[in-house]
C-alpha cells in the first residue's frame, strides 16, 4: 500500500515531467532555425560584445516575449521601445485593402523566358546573381550543398566542415542572350555561398555564411586565388574583425565598400577600399512581422544590399520586416524606407535601376511558418515599385505564375533585363520587358492567359478574374512589331480554288435540274409506284409490326412533344477532359 504523501507526489512528478519535456520540445522547434531556405523562427543573434551568443532558454524567451534588445528608437518624436513590437506603429492598423485584388490589378511588365539559359550544367541552390563587365551573368551556387536545420549549432557554428569545400564550380557566367556557359571558378573555396557582387573594375565580392567571412577576387576569380579576406574562417563573432553569417556586398565608385552583416549581427558596415573600417550602424529587430514604420535602423537580417547612385544611397532587403532601408552612404544617417502590403511580410533582395524615372526591382518570400503571420494572403512574386512615389508597379513570375523560394535578383541598368535567382527549384530565370519581345500570333498568347486563369482558380477559389487572365497581346506583343502584326494581308485564289469553286457550281445546278424534274414527273404520276401508291423516302417496306417514324411521332405527340434525352454522361466527360488537361499540364 502506498502512502497517502506518495499517492500525492507521483501525480506531481508526472506533472512536472509533463511540463518539462514541452517546454524541451519548444525549445526545439525554435532553436532548429532558420536555414536559408526556409526560416521558421530566425536564429540570429544580437551580439552586444565579442563573441557573447545569447544561450538557448534566454533567446527562447525573448522570441514567446517579441522582443530582441533593450534599446529604444526615436521615430517622428515618439519613442519607440525594441522590446515592445506592440508599441510600433503596425500598419494593418491604418490600411485595410483586398490584397488580392489589388495584385490581380498590376500591370506584367515582364516576359518570361523559359527557354533560357541554354546550358548542361546542374545547378545546386542559386543564392546569387550578378553582371560581370563583359555583360555576362554571373551567378553563385551551392551545388551539392544544402542549408538544413541541423547545419549549423546553436552558437552559429558550421557543423559540416569536416566534409571539406565544394568541390564543383561555384561561380558559373552565361551569356545573357543564349545562356550558354562562357566560364567558371571557384572550386574547393566555398563551404555555403551566399552573396554575390561585381564592381565596376570587374572584380568579384561573395559571402560564405559557413566561413562567417567576405572574400574579393579579381576579374573572373583571377585563378581563385583572393585580393582580400575580411573575418576569421568558421569563427561566428562581432567586433571589428568577426562576421556571424554575412549575407551580401555593395561597392562605391571610389572602392569603398559596404558589408551586411547579416543572420546575427543584423548590422551594415563601410569600410575603405583598403579594408579599413569607417562605420557601422545596425540593431536587431525579432518583430517577426512587418509594419507601415519599424524602428529606423533596425534590422530582422539584411540580406542584401543596392546603390542608388543619383542619392547617393545604400539600400538594405531588412527581409524579415518586409521593407527596403535606405541611408545616405557617406554618413550611414536613415532616408527612407520602402514597404507595400502587397509584397507582405519577408523581402528578400531588391535591385536599383534608373529607368522610368528610378525603380525597385523585388522578390518577396513565402510566408513563414511559425510566427506571427499578419497578412491573411500572400503571393510569392517579383515586384516592380516606384523609386519616388513608393508604389507597387507591376509584377512578374515564372509564366506570370508564382515563384517558390526566391533569393536574389538583378536587373541591367536600361531595366529591360531581370535575373531572379532562386533555390528550390534550384534555377535562374530570366525576364525580358515587353517592348523587347518579338510578336506572336495572338492565338499564341491565348492559352497563356487561359492557364493563368485556371491556376488562379485553383489557388484562392476566388471568382476574382486574374489579371493574367486578362492580359492583352501588348504584353506579350513586341511594340516594334506592331503595326506590321495589325496590317491585314490579301492573298490572289489560284486556278485550283477557281476549278474546285465552278465545279461545285455545276454540281448544284444539275442537283436542282434533276429535283425539279423528279417532281413534275410525280405530279404526272409517272414515277414507279404511281400516283396513289407513291411513297415517302424513310416509309420503308416492312413487317407490319416493322418501325415508321411517322407513327413513332405520332406517339410522342401523344405523350405531349419530345422526351429529353439522358446524355448526363456523356456531357461531364466532354466539359471535363479539357479542364483537367488544363490544369494537369501546368504543373507537369
């Protein structure tokens, strides 16, 4: 018999192991973190001194609490606390729009082009993309390699080093037209490539989040081996000589270049062109949500970096926030900021170009999967958005349809050419803008517009009609083509089509001769069965019980005119088998 404090302690005990496994378990699902590919709950952390990591149970903490540092912010005069995302301004509080419809209502710019690049080599997750000074584009992969939850530790350490460097070619250039290889490097360098960026003396900047280091190579990889080197090879840390996880590169005219230090630090630095730093500014923000004005200077991992050069700016993806910060490159001093609910809550890399007066080019990301999830709908796209008034454009896709896992785009200087970079599938792709597209036949683009509809039937069963589905010839239609497309053309019949034509004449006229005198000649009685006995052509002899039409009308006159027929059947297999086809093939 057990005692009644025994009886009493083992329910506890049961309770307090109950608890205490949960709480492991949560502790688990958050500290499993945040790959590349899909972040569930951001593991970057704030390093306020060299080499001090959060340890697990506070940094658990601070992500059920929303919070992430103890400093505050000064925005527009009213303090504004980093602890306390509920104090920030949030922007679903002052803007209540269909973002569906109104994404359905933007322009598609951009053409895809499918059949590009034209080359045989695999490619691993494509983290990042750029132009050399020959044209070419020059991408960065990770070939057999795959950023898992389970990559790195805790404390930001590369669990895989033991298997040694990438051993394939990590720096792959095609040629912008074909898309055919023109060179590559970069084997046995690179643990996890990430950034990717080429100045304008052609020289070659990239990021290796494994290393936690920034390498600079001369044109073309100049044989692999490095001018200059900044960070201390797989040692996450902060200070002046340390990186965790640096995610992108910017370069000035003058040589000075910028660093985003991005998964830990949450930090931008300058430094001289000779590596020497100059500034830095950057806290991290854990709001795992965006609004219309985060905190200034506050970053939920930048991930990459542009050049406004008519502003002289230098502007960050904060991807976690949803928004674009600029800052004036000289001084590090907040510009701007960029933000649309239409692109939601995750931006991951953005591009300048000075056409039509500036614009942004934007990939968004797929809505994370543990977290905060503010916006009700989402859609994986690329984004056109207006330097000056901040306004979403256009948009584009693969097929005017949605990408999956987009990480880094680029796009020339005239704005008539983007390159999206993309990890799972593991591809670059490329989009022409419309005024460059040679003309199709209107037929062509037809079926396009039909299967974006469906697809978009299927995604949101909305009766909303697609603004694909909606897409005239002039997206598709090059507009230098365009009067030669809309001139009609005349064709001259040959003398086969003028035989065939007067022989069917023949035939009718000798038809109607030969009906006229059929009939005079039943009027006479001169036809065989004779004028009492004449016949009906479907009367035909039979039994006395044999069929007749007539008296099968006769009966259904009885019953009060015709039966339907039942051809349920056979109507849902004709109505069907196109559709699915339809949507089967899109997918395919």
């Amino acid at each position: 018999m057990l005692s009644s404090t025994q009886a009493t302690s083992r329910p506890l005990i049961g309770t307090t192991i109950y608890f205490w496994a949960i709480t492991q378990l949560l502790s688990m699902l958050v500290v499993s973190a945040a790959t590349d590919e899909k972040i569930n709950l951001p593991r970057y952390y704030p390093l306020a001194a060299e080499d001090q990591l959060l340890n697990n149970d506070k940094r658990f903490l601070q992500i059920m609490q929303g919070s992430g540092g103890s400093s505050a912010s000064i925005n527009n005069g009213a303090t504004v606390s980093a602890t306390d995302p509920g104090s920030w301004p949030d922007k679903h509080k002052s803007e209540k729009i269909d973002i569906e419809k109104e994404i359905n209502k933007l322009n598609i710019t951009y053409v895809y082009q499918s059949s590009w690049p034209q080359m045989d080599v695999e490619l691993g997750s494509v983290t990042a993309v750029s132009f050399d000074r020959a044209g070419n584009v020059v991408l960065f992969h990770r070939c057999d390699r795959i950023w898992e939850q389970n990559t790195f530790s805790n404390d930001n350490k590369f669990y895989g080093r033991n298997k040694g460097p990438i051993r394939d070619s990590t720096v792959l250039a095609l040629e912008r037209e074909t898309g055919k290889l023109v060179y590559d490097w970069g084997k046995n360098l690179f643990y996890m490539p990430h950034g990717l960026t080429i100045d304008h003396e052609d020289n070659v900047w990239v990021t290796d989040v494994a290393l936690h280091q920034v390498f600079k190579f001369g044109p073309q990889g100049s044989n692999d081996k490095p001018l200059m080197k900044l960070g201390i090879a797989f040692e996450p840390g902060a200070g002046d000589k340390k990186f965790c996880k640096p995610t992108s590169v910017a370069v000035l005219p003058n040589g000075d270049f910028f660093v985003a230090d991005g998964y830990c630090n949450a930090r931008i630095l300058k430094y001289s062109k000779n590596g020497v730093r100059i500034l830095s500014w950057g806290q991290n923000s854990f709001s795992g949500r965006s609004h219309k004005e985060a905190p200034q200077n506050f970053f939920a991992i930048p991930h990459a970096l542009t050049l406004v050069p008519e502003q002289e700016l230098i502007c960050a993806a904060d991807r976690e926030n949803g928004r674009v910060q600029c800052f004036f490159w000289s001084t590090g001093q907040f510009h701007s900021q960029y933000h649309s609910p239409l692109i939601g809550d995750r931006l991951f890399s953005m591009d300048y170009t000075p056409a039509q007066g500036g614009q942004f080019v934007i990939v968004n990301g797929p809505t994370a999967e543990i977290g905060f999830k503010s916006d009700p709908y989402n859609e994986v796209r690329g984004y056109v958005m207006d330097f000056k008034s901040k306004k979403v454009t256009a948009k584009f896709g693969p097929n005017d349809l949605e990408f999956r896992n987009p990480h880094d785009i680029a796009v020339t200087i005239d704005g008539n050419e983007i390159y999206v970079a993309e990890l799972d599938p593991k591809r670059i792709h490329k989009f022409l803008h419309k005024s460059l597209v040679k003309s199709i036949p209107l037929s062509a683009a037809k079926p396009k517009a039909n299967i974006e509809m469906d697809y978009k039937v299927q995604r949101s069963n909305s009766t909303t009609t697609s603004a694909a589905a909606g897409l005239s010839a002039d997206a598709i239609i090059g507009d230098d083509d365009s009067s030669a497309s809309s001139t009609p053309t005349h064709h001259k019949p040959g003398a086969t089509a003028i035989l065939v034509a007067s022989l069917m004449l023949l035939f009718a006229f000798l038809t109607f001769g030969l009906a006229l005198l059929i009939a005079r000649r039943r009027r006479r009685g001169c036809m065989p069965f004779g004028k009492n006995n004449r016949r009906h052509a479907w009367d035909f002899p039979a039994k006395p019980d044999g069929f007749k039409l007539g008296g099968l009308l006769g009966e259904r006159n009885k019953r009060s005119g015709f039966e339907k027929l039942d051809q349920t059947a056979s109507d849902e297999d004709e109505s069907e088998t196109p559709t699915n086809a339809l949507s089967s093939a899109q997918f395919a």
